[in-house]
C-alpha cells in the first residue's frame, strides 16, 4: 500500500488527489477500525454510514486527508461490504456504486469527518491553519528552498502538526504565492536602497572588457594552493570583493537573505555565462543576484584566507617545533663531553671534601700537619680545576638555560618570521574580526598589525614576553610571529571569531537570533514539533520515571539469572559479551542476480529510469530553462563522469555518441549537489515501498540505520583535505560519511576534513531526511557524544552507538547510587544527572536544537563552533549534562538485550558492506578524488550514492520478478527464497560491469520489463517481534 510519508510521493498531482491504491492483501488491515472508534461506528443506524465511515478513516490514517466519494475506488467499496455483511447495499454495478457515492455525500459524511479528526488528534484545513501553513511557506521561501521540496516539506508539516491535508492546488498556489511574494519583495528592497552610483558599479560586472568583469570571472573559483603566488591572487580578489561588499552592506543587510538564499542565487551567477546574467528584464532583479554573489564570494573567501592562514602558520609552528626538539638533540651531543668534565670535577670535589673531613678528624695529627696536609690537597686539586673547567662549566650554566625546547622553539620561530609576515602579512590584513566576543588584548594586537602600529605586547605570556625583549631591543620578527600562533589558538578556541562568513563565526550569529526568539519562541517550538518540551521540569520528571523503572527493570533480570552475557570488572563495572551474529550469505543473492549473466552499469541505469523516472530530478538552473528536459544519454553520462571517478572530460573523450560540450554544459547546469540528493532521494523512496524490502524490517513503525566514514585520498592541492599517514601515507584527503537504512537504501552521503569527528555530522543526514524522523540509528565509537544523545532525543531519534570498553562508559540517574545501593542492584549509576546546568540552560539548549530543525543552520556547523572551545562552554555543558539521560537509558537496555546488540552490530555491518560497495563503484582514477573544493568532492560523493541506489533498486526488482515467477506455481520455493534473501543483502555488485565501452548511440529499446503491479503485491512479511523486543523502545518521546 501507498502512503503519504514525504513530499516526494506528494508531487504527482493526480496521485495525491485520489485515495491510495490499497492490495488486496492489505485492505482488511487498512480498513480495520482502532479500538478508540468502535463505540461511535457501533452507534451508526444504517449500513452506508457504517461504510462511509469505514472508507473515510483508512483512508484518513494512509493519507492524513478526505477525498469526496466519487473518487472511492470500487473494489474498496466492494470488500467493504462483503467483509462487513452490509446486505442492504450492492456496488456490484456502476449504477449501484454511484447511487453509494452520490448516498455518502452530505452532513453525515461532514460529522464522521468531524469525529475521525478528534480521533487522530487532527484539525480541519481552517483560515487559521491556512495562516499557520503561510508561515512556514514563508520559511522554505526565505530559504530559496526549490518549490518541489517545499510542497513536500509543507506536506510533512501538515502531518506533524496535526492539520488534515488540503487539496494539492491549494498547497501549489500557497507556495507559488509566497515564493512570488518574497522575490517581489527582494527586488522592491534593492529598487529601494541601492542608489543610481552603486547600481551602475555593480552592473559594471557584466560589461565585457571592464576590470569588474575580469572580476566576476575571476572571483568564480579559489586557488586551493598556499603558496606565496596563489595566497597573493586569492588576497587580491578578497579586496576588490570587500570594497564591492562594503560599498553595498546597506542594501545587503536591509535584504537580510538567509544562507541558503544566499547560495542559491549566488551559485546561480556562478554557473552563468555574463551574456545570461543580463537576460532579467528588471535591472533590480540583476543586482539581486549580483549581490547575493558578491556577499557569498566575500564571506568565501573569508572564510578561505582564514583557512590558508590557518595552514601557513601551522606548519610554520610544527616546523619552529621540530627543528627546536632537533637543535636540543644536538645540543646534548655537542656538551656532553663538557658535561662529562664538569661530573669528573665536581667527583674530585666531592674527594677532597671527604679527605678533608677525614684529616681534620684524625686525632693522631696535630693541628699543624693538618694544616699542610690540607693546603697540599687544596693546590692539588685546584691544578685540576684550571681555567678550561670553569669555562666549561660557564658554558654548560648557559647551555642547561638554553636546553629547555621552550627558549629554542622561540629561536626557530623567529628564524622563519619574516618570511611568515611577507607570506602572510596581505591576507590577515584582509581579516575582519568580530569585536564582541572576540578576546579583546589579542584583537587589540590583530588591529594593530593590521594598520602598521606597534604591536602590544598584553597578548603574550610572561615567558613570552622575556623571551622577545632582548638587550639589544624588541625582537619584532618573534612577536609577529607569536601573534600569529596566538591567533591560530584563539580561532580554533573560539576566542577570535571572524565579523564575515559562513565558518568562523561566534556560535552566537548561527542561532535563531535573540529577539526572533524571545518574541516567539512557541510559534518556533511548534514549527520544529519540539512544544512537548517547552516546559522542562514536566519533561524531567518524566525522563526521571522511565529512568527508575529501567534501572529497576534490568537489575531484576540481573538477580533473576536472566542475563547471562553480563561480566563483571574491577570497580563494579560490568561488560557485555555478544554472540557473533550469523555472517550474512551474499553468495545466494549473487548468484539469482547472474543468472543471466553480467549486465552493464549503462544498462542498469536505463531499465531504472524506464520503469521509475529520476532523471527529471537533474533540472536545469538556468531561471529561463526551467522546464526543459534533460537528455537521458548524456545524464547516464554525467553519472558515470562523476559517480564512477571518470571525470567529464575523460567521459567525453571515451563515451560514443555524446557531445564532450555538451556534457560538461550538463554537468555545470543540472549535476548540482541539491539536484543530485533529489535524484537520490526519489530512488530510495522506491525502496522504501518496494515489497521485497520488507524482508529486512525489524519494526513496523521505526526504521533501523547507521553510518559510518571512510577515508579517501584527495589528489590535487585542497586544504579541505588534511594530511594522516595512518590512512594516507604521504597524502592528504577527506573523509566520506555514508548513512544506510536496514532496507539496505544509502539515504545520505556527505564529504569532511578527514582530521574531524564523525559524529558533528550524525545529526545532518539524520535531519535531511524529514520522512523517517522515527528511527533507531546506529554507529561506532567515533559517531558518538553525550551531547549527540542529547539532540537525537529531542528529534525523536533513537540513538543506538556500538561504544568500545563500554565498562569505561558511566551510568547516571537522579537520585544517586545510594538509592540503588540499598536495594541490592548490581548495575549502578555512577554520578547523579546535573539537574541544576539542565535547569539553568533549558531554553538556550531548546534554541539549539530548533535552530536544527528548522534548517536555520546545520548541526554540523553549530558543532563545529561549540567543539572549538577550549575549555566546554555553558551550552555545551548542558548537552552533555542532558545527553547522560538518554545515553544511561540507552546502555541499561543495552546491557539487557541481547537482540538490540546484534542489530546495531548487523546494521554497522551493513554500513560497512556499503563502504566496499563505494570502492566498486568510483573504481577509477585510484578511487582518489580529483577535485579539491568541499563542493565539487560532495557532487562526486552523491552522483555515486545515485549509481549505489540504482543498482540496489534493480537487484530489488529482479529478484522480485523472479519471485512473481514461482509465488503461485511453486510456495514451497517462493518462502525459501524469500528466507534466503533475507538472510542475505542486496548490497551487491559482482553482476554489474563497470568498466567497458560506453556507447551512447542508438538507445536499444528496454527489452526487460519489470512486472510492477505484481512486484508491488508480494506477500513479504517482516520478521515477528517479540513481546520482549517491544519493550525495548528505550528512547522513545
């Protein structure tokens, strides 16, 4: 059965505006009333109330909407009436159907509406909820959010609040008007504020020959080298595009675009050609986009020099670093003979004290002897301590002052400084800082360089600040470049923090902003779906419930013998054993897969998009080319280009049949990253509702998934990739982060520095995929953080890590380990919960996670400012001080359940299988990456996520052709191959040939059709649940 979930499967008009298509084995399950509507379908009289009121609320519950009785499809009708024994109605004919449809319309139709929405806890499509769906149109508009995914995100927001759905026209036109509305406000606002002077200078740009022109060209791309050379260009186009920026802030600030606004109309003026940038009619309009792209570039290119400074001194200090370790090292070999003479000398000290002490003691001598056996000892022992020992030792005082690395790092340091400046000097100067939350002696000394003043020296330490004055005077050379080191320190502890970008501002500027929040912050609560938290004390003592009992719980298992994986550790601790899973066979499902021999990756794509379309996703962003279809061959192409690691121009080069121009046009235009995330988006949605795959479910209402990254090297110069010879060897590269569903479907995929924790970047793929909020997700250690538990808990998601020496992990609760103690539990909590830092940052927390939710930034953003702290800030506090609670919820039931451990550990298998998969698909050019720039890297990354997924759905298929063949003639075999399948996985590749000859003549026309209608009526069933496994919801709100 079809059901709304998203707005992908909303798109289709007609689809959306008739009742779902039920089979047959389905209907009784669809139509079967809850136990909440009985007694009012008791109390209806007559048998066509009764059947209307049965048609209206399954469909209702599949579709979250009503449809008018014409459109009830008869078969429906039909069952319904034989299943219920309504004897006096016949639907038989198509006289008696229409007399039943035209007897369902009326008061009584409009009261079982009435009673099937208080059932469902929904509300009538009013003004007011019209009101509340303008809102947020206004959000996705404010977002430059494409108006396909805003109709599929006004759709889920329509679910989640409880509002029925109206009719689709209703939904288009509220979009279109409000996208219509918010450009046409945009450009009165440029008409408004930028002046004839400033207009013309922008407009400049586009005239060929001018040196605006050679600006916008030049200003598309940024030179990932940082060398002297490229750090000089990139500094020359920050300025030109400073002065543009600063010249127009006015009209920039009063347009007050969102980030994502910014890129779309930005990105736009990138991939244009300047003669396509004069085609608006409205020269306002022009401008728009001209400052969209100058602000974008600007706040780059920030965000780039900050980088590269970043880099430069980095090395420049590890360089200072080792080269003081190395001169220690020869510093100790160089003295040691001297070192060596001073230890003889001060042995022969130590002698001739002891000799002294020894006459002086002996009774048998007389004063006088003493005296000259004394002064004899003395001459002799100063004979050996000449005037080479106490230059030695002179010199060994100043070598042991010298030795520490500290005063030798400042030497080494100084050595390389004034290189640093004139490398570097340009680019800082560029640098604008933000003054408020920056630390204010070290954005004191910033400034002063920046202008050429005498830098002061408050920044500095005080070992620091000897170190630079010398007896000769100041060693400006060293205090440049420890201002530099200072500042590389103060950027990544979020103490200096840049005025402009998108990467290294405070954590302040991503939140939703103060006064937004203040004035409404239950409208924004409700929006996000998070108004069950408003209140924090309620929510506590909630948690604090399910918390006892859990404890409770597991510990009487405990002391009743039934958890016999347990093992004890020093310290009261406890592991967990976990029987090793059954090791999937892949062989099976390889082998019904070739049974037909090998079949080309070209060929796949194309019985794919035969029999369901995903190409139409690649739309062109060129505003006056909207509508125009791609040519399938040469985006097959342009897949295989990306995807596969070919590259486009190679593609060009090899492909027969497909025009090299006119491939790299496809690529620019229509291979952007959001288009490709639709592509993919629309196949894994087909998964999702492909029979078959029910053979891997493990619930019926939550889906399980994981994700874990894999390293690549990256072959051109990037700073986005870092160096690791543990996964690179003399290389740099990045780190790609796949998300997998047990239906086996990569549902996200994205690209970051290989140097950075996974788990910043759990929470985006999570949250991009609005449809199946409800989930179990899994990873390893590195995916993991108390804070992630946290937020995953507040989106609804169970959050289900494989932790390594999970004994090492505490356990927390609210009234302490006492409490337990005394009751004889052996699982304890080892510190209380930190009620007072929740308490105290409740609503900041809230803030944080609406922030996410509502797209205003990314969780991977705000993590990366609150993981620069050097020392936890307020809020992060708290997400930890929170997370504890779910986190010991999670592990109690962890520790308890045998089955939860083997699915986490089954679905990082899978994530894992997906990792190899990824090498099989982008198999050339040594699977490096050939593009430097995050950007690019993400397009490649999600055009081969596109060929996984093409290839999943079409094993998917074709196994489940081969089951229509046997599901009626043979059930004994059909239920034996389903039972392998399921053992099995259909991430899978062996049957695709990759490589080969790509001919792009001449189509051949699809010879192998897939039989949908019955594919789609498989009986597959997902694996029962225990009573036991359905008390496992340890997470759920």
């Amino acid at each position: 059965m079809s059901t709304t979930k998203s707005g992908a499967s909303v798109t289709d008009a007609r689809e959306y505006e008739r009742p779902p298509r039920v089979a047959a084995n389905d209907r009784r399950q669809i139509f079967e009333l809850p136990p909440s509507a009985r007694p009012y379908y008791r109390k209806l009289r007559t048998g066509i109330s009764k059947l209307n009121f049965l048609l209206q609320y399954g469909y209702f519950r599949a579709r979250h909407r009503f449809y008018e009785p014409d459109k009830y499809p008869a078969k429906d009708v039909q069952f319904l009436i034989e299943h219920h024994r309504f004897h006096d109605l016949k639907g038989s004919s198509k006289e008696d159907l229409q007399f039943l449809r035209d007897a369902m319309v009326g008061a009584t139709s409009t009261r079982h509406r009435q009673e099937i929405m208080r059932l469902e806890g929904y509300v009538a499509f009013d003004p007011e909820a019209e009101e509340r769906l303008r809102e947020q149109a206004q959000t996705y508009a404010n977002r430059q959010m494409s108006k396909t995914e805003a109709l599929g995100a006004l759709v889920n927001f329509c679910i989640e609040q409880g509002i029925v759905l109206p009719p689709m026209q209703t939904l288009d036109s509220l979009i279109g008007s409000t996208f219509q509305q918010e450009e046409d406000r945009l450009i009165a606002v440029v008409a408004t504020h930028l002046d004839p002077q400033r207009k013309s200078a922008l407009l400049d740009l586009l005239e060929a020959g001018s040196r605006r022109a050679t600006l916008l060209s030049e200003s598309k791309s940024i030179d990932q080298a940082v060398k002297a050379r490229s750090l000089s260009k990139n500094a020359q186009r920050l300025e030109d595009l400073q002065e543009l920026y600063l010249g127009n802030l006015s009209v920039i600030e009063a347009l007050g675009l969102t980030d994502q606004a910014l890129t779309h109309y930005a990105k736009w003026v990138t991939k244009a050609r300047t003669s396509q940038l004069g085609q608006f009619r409205d020269p306002n309009k022009t401008c728009l986009y001209l400052l969209a792209f100058v602000k974008f570039q600007f706040f780059q290119r920030q965000d780039h020099a900050m980088k590269s400074f970043l880099a430069v001194v980095k090395t420049a200090h590890n360089k200072a670093l080792k080269m003081a370790r190395e001169r220690v090292f020869d510093e100790q070999a160089k003295h040691a003979p001297i070192l060596s003479d001073i230890v003889s000398s001060q042995q022969r000290l130590m002698d001739f004290a002891s000799e002294i002490l020894r006459i002086m003691e002996d009774e048998s001598m007389t004063p006088i002897q003493k005296n000259e056996l004394v002064r004899n000892l003395a001459l002799t022992t100063l004979d050996f301590e000449d005037d080479e020992v106490s230059g030695k030792a002179n010199l060994a005082s100043e070598y042991l002052r010298r030795a520490q690395e500290q005063y030798q790092y400042y030497d080494t340091l100084e050595e390389g400084a004034l290189a640093l400046d004139r490398k570097l000097r340009r680019t800082v100067k560029l640098l604008t800082f933000e003054e408020e939350h920056s630390e204010s002696r070290l954005l004191a000394a910033v400034q002063a360089y920046q202008q050429h003043k005498p830098i002061p020296l408050t920044f500095l330490t005080r070992k620091e600040q000897a170190a630079v004055t010398a007896t000769d005077g100041l060693r400006e050379h060293l205090v440049v470049a420890l201002l530099f080191v200072h500042m590389m320190k103060a950027i990544k502890g979020g103490k200096l923090n840049l005025a402009y970008g998108f990467a290294f501002r405070c954590l302040h500027s991503y939140l939703i902003d103060d006064q937004r929040w203040q004035s409404l912050r239950m409208d924004l609560l409700r929006q996000a779906g998070l108004l069950e938290y408003a209140d924090c004390e309620t929510h506590l003592a909630c948690l604090k419930t399910k918390l006892s009992k859990t404890y409770l719980a597991v510990n009487e298992r405990i002391a009743l013998g039934n958890n016999g994986y347990l093992r004890p550790k020093p310290g009261g601790r406890f592991g967990v054993q976990t029987p090793a899973l059954e090791t999937p066979t892949h062989k099976y499902i390889a082998e019904r897969l070739r049974e037909s021999g090998n079949v080309s990756i070209l060929q796949i794509l194309r019985e794919v998009e035969h029999h369901y379309p995903f190409l139409e996703q690649l739309t062109h962003q060129s505003q006056r080319h909207v509508t125009q279809a791609a040519n399938p061959q040469t985006a097959y192409a342009a897949l295989m280009a990306l995807g596969c690691n070919i590259g486009p121009h190679k593609m060009g080069r090899l492909s027969l049949g497909i025009n090299a121009n006119e491939l790299l046009e496809f690529v620019n235009w229509r291979m952007s990253a959001d288009n490709l995330r639709k592509a993919n988006k629309s196949l894994t949605d087909v998964i999702d509702e492909v029979a078959l795959s029910r053979v891997y479910k493990v619930e019926d209402d939550r889906l399980y998934s994981s994700s874990d990254g894999k390293k690549v090297t990256v072959a051109p110069e990037s700073l986005h990739a870092k160096y690791s010879f543990k996964y690179f060897g003399k290389e740099s590269g990045v780190a790609v982060y796949s998300f997998v569903d047990e239906k086996q479907s990569l549902f996200h995929s994205t690209v970051f520095s290989a140097t950075e924790r996974e788990a910043a970047y759990v929470l985006d793929g999570l949250v991009h995929n609005t449809a199946a909020l409800n989930r179990v997700h899994a990873t390893d250690t590195h995916g993991y953080t108390e804070a992630l538990f946290g937020l995953t808990h507040f989106l609804g998601i169970s959050f289900a890590p494989r932790i390594k020496r999970i004994e090492e992990q505490g356990l927390y609760d609210f009234q302490g380990k006492a409490y337990y103690e005394q009751r004889g539990y052996r699982l304890l909590p080892r510190n209380k919960v930190d009620v007072t830092t929740i308490r105290e940052h409740w609503d900041d927390m809230l803030r944080f996670v609406c922030t996410i939710r509502l797209g205003v930034s990314t969780a991977s953003q705000l993590f990366a400012r609150l993981n620069s702290y050097s020392s936890d800030h307020p809020l992060y506090k708290c997400l930890k001080a929170f997370g504890r609670i779910p986190k010991s919820q999670y592990l109690l039931t962890y520790y308890d359940d045998l089955r939860l451990r083997q699915r986490v550990q089954k679905q990082l298998n899978l994530v894992e299988l997906s990792n190899k998969f990824h090498d099989a698909v982008f198999w050339d050019r040594k699977s490096e990456f050939q593009v430097g720039t995050k950007e690019e890297q993400e397009k490649y990354t999600l055009a081969r996520s596109v060929i996984q997924n093409a290839i999943i759905l079409w094993n998917y298929l074709t196994l489940s052709t081969q089951l229509v063949a046997i599901q009626k003639t043979e059930p004994d075999a059909y239920d034996a191959m389903v039972e392998e399948i399921g053992r099995g996985s259909v991430l899978t590749w062996r049957h695709v040939d990759f490589q080969g000859k790509y001919d792009f003549r001449r189509p051949p026309k699809i010879t192998k059709l897939f039989p949908l209608k019955r594919i789609q009526k498989l009986e597959v069933k997902p694996p029962e649940r225990t009573i036991e496994e359905r008390l496992q919801d340890w997470d759920r709100p």
